[in-house]
C-alpha cells in the first residue's frame, strides 16, 4: 500500500552514513516530524560531543511521491563547520536518499556525501 504525505507526519529512520571528513560509516536514526519542521540525527557515539544533533533552519515540501527535505547543522563533526542536508523520502518504499555537504570552511571539512536510511 503506497503511503501519502499524511500518513508521514512523523517518521524515523534508520542504517548508515559517511560524515564529510570521516572515513569510516557511522550507524545513525533520523527522526522527521514534518508537522514541527524538526529533524533529529541520534548516532551510536559520540560526534563533536554529542550523540543527538537537531537541524535548523528546517524546510520540508511534498511531493507527489516523496518527501523533500533540507536543513542544516553546525559543530558537526567539527566545531563551527556548518553543512546543509538534503533528502527525499519516499512514500511508497519506506526509503531516505540523500547527501550531506559541508560550507566552505577552515576546518578542512571537505567532500559531499550521500546516503540511504529505511524507514522502520
């Protein structure tokens, strides 16, 4: 059955990503609430001294078959680099894609990442 924007309003997902200088794959959820505009990244371990990150400047926009997302974070992995994520999440297979980019910055952050998270 094929869900639809409604049925979405929250939703968590989960698997792996490679953050932007790192090289190896960390485990991660993210939870959407469409509702609020919130998005919420747990990791297994620490990162930049958290485990849970929060996006700002949060925007999310429906389509006709997934939902578009794109918000921002800052200190992560390293103090005061900032990177923008976007994503699209699927209606009908439960699926997450997207890709993190990194600002310019002196912290040697560099290189865009994407990734694949599976609704749970």
């Amino acid at each position: 059955m094929t869900q639809t924007p409604d049925d979405q309003q929250q939703a968590e997902f989960r698997g792996s990503l490679i953050i932007p200088s790192e090289a190896e794959p960390r485990n991660v959820s993210l939870h959407l609430d469409k509702e609020r505009k919130a998005v919420a990244i747990r990791f297994d371990g620490e990162i930049g001294g958290a485990s849970e990150w929060h996006g700002s400047s949060v925007r999310v926009a429906d389509r006709l078959k997934y939902t578009e997302v794109v918000f921002t974070t800052v200190g992560l992995p390293k103090e005061t680099v900032q990177m923008t994520w976007k994503f699209n999440a699927g209606y009908a297979d439960g699926t997450l894609v997207g890709v993190i980019i990194p600002k310019p910055n002196d912290q040697r952050v560099t290189g865009e990442k994407g990734f694949t998270l599976i609704r749970v």
